[in-house]
C-alpha cells in the first residue's frame, strides 16, 4: 500500500498491513490489488490461525528450510544429479527466497538443511519442498500438475511445496535433455517473492537491476494463506528468459532432424534424402540451413527415418546424430521440414498437387506423412509421432480424411498479434476445426512474431498486449501440453511487451491491462506511468 504524503510504500500479505505509529500519529494509505498484476491462483481454505510476523523493524524472525543435503545426493539414470540441468528445485527455491528477502529487507535470512539443530533457533520457517511441516499439513506434491506448487501459512510458518523432477516419470532420454525441468518447488518459491515481496524482474537475463523491482521492506505480516497455481502449458519457450517460461514434457515437434547431421549419417544418400528440383539442383548443404530441403517425394527418406530411430533405441539414445536436447524418448518421435519455402516439382509430387493451387503442397506433405507414420505404427507401437503443418502445407489436404492415429499434428498459424483481425480468426478456426478432425489428439500449435527483422519493431513491442487475448480465443481446441511459441530474437529486449507474454504462456486468464499498469508505474513513477497508461 502506498502512504500517502510520505513517499513510501508497506507490503500487505494475507490481507495484513503493519506499520509503525507514534502516539496520535495518522497514516492515510492508497491500496491496489497488488496480485491484479501477476497471474490469478487459486485460492484454498487455510489452517493457519494467527498472522505470522516474518519481518519486523527490517529483521528476519526466520529459516527458510529445506531437505538440502537429500536433494544433493540424489542420483538419477547414469549417475546424474539435479543440479546438472538445474533440477535441483529446493536449493534454487530457497536461494532465491534468501536473495529477495536480502534485497528487500537488507537482511538475508539463514537457509538451513531440515534436519540442521540451528532450525530450533528460529521461531518461523519458511519450509520449501518436501518436509516434515508440509507432510504434516498433507501436502502431496504429486496431486500437483507439473511445475505447480502450493503455498500454505501454518502455526509455525509457510509451506512451499511444488511438483518437482523427481516427482515426475521422466525417462532417460528426458534426464540427459539440458531444456527439460520440472521445478515447483523453484516457481513456488518465485511467485511468493512476487505476491508477499513485490518484487518484479521485467527484463530476460538482467544484470545491472535497471528493470528489476526491489521494494524496500521493513515489516511483512502474513495473515492465513493458501494458495496454489501451475502452468498451463508445459511446454512454453526457454525458461533462460523468464522464470514463468519453462519445458517439462518430451512431446514436441520442431524441424528435425538437422540437415547438417542427418547429411553426415547418411553420405551415399543424398540424392535420395535432399530434394532435386526440376533444374538438377540438389537442396543439400553442409554449410546453410536454408540451402537444404529434404525429399518428402521419396519413400527412401521415411525408410531412413525408421532406420535411424531403430538404431537410436538400440544405442540407447548414445552416440546418436539427434544429440541431447530435443530427441525421440520413450513415448514421443518427430519430424518436420526445413525452415524453408519449395514448391516440389518432380514426378513423384505431381499427382497430389491441384492444378488449381499448384504453389500448395500439403497432399505431397500429407501422402509422405501418412507413410512415415503407417512404417512408425508398425515398428514402434504406442509411439506419438508429431508432425508439423507449415508455410505451403499448412492447411488440411484433399486427398486424404484421415490420419493414422498416431500423429498429433504441429500447427504452424500465426502471430497473436492477429488475434483482432475477423479474417485471421476465422482461417485460424478453420484450420484448426479440419486438422481436428483428421487427428486422435488436439492440435498443438506453434506461434510467431509477425516480424523476425530487427526493424519489425512495431510487431515485435505489440505482441505481448494480444498473447493472452489469442491463447483464451484457442482454448479447449489446442493440446494443453506443449505450445511453441516463437518470438523474434529482439523481442526479448522489449520487457513491456514480452514480459506480459511470459505472463500469458503461464496463464492465459492473466489481466494484461493490469500488467501494463503496474509495469508502467514501477518503471516511470506514479506521473509518467499514468500518462504511458492513459
């Protein structure tokens, strides 16, 4: 709450305010919904039954606490541990929460092993990830979706538990994956600094605090508290820029394999594998991407595919070209075209082409896709295989009903920024109804700027205000699992637009507008951030 007349601010959580008066003293208060701003959780019946002083007269009356030392020697497949790919969520957690606090209040509260005796010491805790507290008050974090946590207030202090890592079914190909985490415990955490601190880091990757937000706090009460919250789609761009952003599920679809390695595997076959075009070049490179093109005319490449998967299960996933990142796992495989523009002019494409729309290719997609899938059905059973639909083999074709029913499709369609445009909307809708009903799974869907060029300013500094807009228009017809949303290199720099962005992909019920405010006011002052709100 802002005092008026005296150029400061108090924290409230839990609906409690502390302040300090001197005798007849009067402070006169302005408040916001101060979690207008971030995305809404959802409130639960609490058993806390008394307010929780966790910070007086600048001073930490508490241990933030977690199962440190367990979470530390934890193995995985091959030996591997948490911390190798940042899983290891409660150490993250806390660090965090101690930084916060350090910045906030110029104290940085103890974080200690649940099992350190100096926990005694303390008359509060703050209890991150699994403890003796939260088994206790019977939180599970595997009632938990992925990545969600659940924050609750009990006599002693707060319960942070989220979903983590190893709450999870992750496979080998998954624990060798740098891109892939599950930190609930880590986001659990995060979003308490934001909601009781209110602190905000509007910039990805920021280094100097120019676009970060430290109020300075010298009391917070916490009155009863219960709360919980997850993403909405596990899958939602790099978590290296925002922490709401993040990967947790091996289903994805990209283009793959890279040509360069796929080139490299296969030497004798290039002829069979890259296009030849109607002038006898061969679009193969081992040096630009957009130089290459694979051949999806000729039943040799879907052949190699299989081959080359049967071989990745063999080894194990080792000494594979598909590397460690985005690779086939125990349930997901894929494939998808360069990132180029053909029209396939040869004999083999020339039946599934409409003279009508000759520049169309999606029935020559369509004719290599259900090969690649029927040859995948057989050879690895109970298998998803994802696919994309893109550039000129976006739409749904005419020649074929149905898809086998192991393919979940990878729509490619636009830019939010579109999501006001009724014509846009309605080929979006159209699109997405066909592919629906040629597919077992919902379509997941794949997003972009409306510009990549580093001069597409305009489009790049808008699309924040439409993310969560165009997510809510597409709701219920989309795969929840995976979204892939494509920004531009440069709009990573414009924290007004991508920062509500990051907020939307997490949450797409998220009140952009009371974003923006906030954003505008902390960042320029009560005067200029009315005037950038008007």
């Amino acid at each position: 709450a802002e005092v008026l007349r005296e150029n400061r601010t108090v924290a409230i959580s839990g609906g409690a305010l502390t302040d300090d008066f001197e005798p007849l003293a009067v402070h006169i208060y302005r408040f916001r919904d101060e979690w207008r701003a971030l995305p809404p959780v959802e409130r639960l019946s609490s058993d806390g039954r008394k307010a929780l002083s966790l910070v007086r007269d600048g001073r930490c009356n508490f241990a933030i606490v977690g199962r440190l030392k367990a979470e530390a020697a934890f193995r995985g497949p091959e030996d591997r541990t948490l911390a190798k790919f940042g899983r290891d969520a409660v150490r993250r957690g806390t660090a965090h929460l101690a930084r916060m606090f350090g910045e906030t209040t110029g104290q940085t509260p103890p974080v200690l092993d649940e099992n350190d005796p100096k926990v005694k010491k303390y008359p509060l805790v703050i209890a991150v990830g699994r403890t003796r507290w939260s088994e206790k008050l019977g939180m599970n974090p595997r009632d938990l979706p992925p990545e969600g946590f659940e924050v609750r207030t009990f006599d002693r202090g707060v319960c942070i538990v989220g979903r983590d890592w190893t709450d999870g079914d992750y496979d080998i190909f998954c624990w060798r994956s740098a891109r892939m985490s599950c930190n609930g415990s880590e986001f659990g955490c995060r979003d308490f600094a934001e909601r009781q601190l209110g602190v905000r880091d509007y910039a990805p990757q920021e280094k100097d605090g120019l676009w970060s937000v430290r109020p300075k706090v010298a009391n917070l009460t916490l009155g009863p508290v219960a709360y919980r919250d997850h993403p909405r789609f596990r899958m939602r761009d790099n978590a290296a820029y925002n922490w709401r952003l993040g990967v947790s599920t091996d289903i994805f679809c990209t283009e793959a394999p890279s040509p360069f390695a796929f080139a490299k595997a296969h030497p004798d076959r290039l002829g069979d594998l890259f296009y030849r075009d109607g002038e006898g070049t061969l679009w193969q490179s081992d040096t630009t991407y957009g130089q290459n093109y694979f051949d999806v005319t000729n039943p040799k490449l879907a052949e190699t595919l299989i081959d080359d998967w049967k071989d990745f299960y063999a080894r194990n996933g080792t000494g594979s070209y598909w590397g460690e990142c985005w690779v086939p796992t125990s349930r997901n495989l894929f494939f998808g075209q360069v990132d180029a523009y053909r029209v396939l002019d040869n004999d083999r494409a020339r039946p599934y082409i409409d003279p009508a729309d000759p520049r169309n290719m999606s029935d020559v997609y369509t004719a290599f896709h259900v090969d690649l899938a029927k040859r995948a059905a057989r050879a690895f059973p109970g298998k998803r295989l994802c696919l994309m639909a893109y550039m000129n083999f976006l739409k749904p074709p005419r020649l074929f009903d149905r898809m086998p029913d192991n393919v979940q499709m990878l729509v490619c369609c636009g830019s939010p920024l579109f999501v006001e445009s009724p014509e846009y909307v309605k080929t979006l809708d159209e699109t997405l109804k066909a592919w629906t009903e040629m597919t077992r799974f919902k379509p997941a869907l794949y997003t972009y700027d409306a510009g990549f060029a580093s001069d597409a300013v305009l489009v790049q500094t808008l699309r924040g205000y439409y993310e969560g807009a165009f997510l809510r228009s597409v709701a219920g017809r989309i795969d929840d699992e995976f979204i892939f949303p494509c920004h531009a290199p440069d709009t990573k720099r414009y924290s007004w637009s991508f920062y509500p962005s990051c907020l939307s992909l997490w949450n797409p019920e998220t009140d952009t507008e009371a974003v923006l405010e906030e954003y505008f006011r902390l960042m320029f002052g009560e005067k200029a951030g009315a005037r950038l709100n008007a």
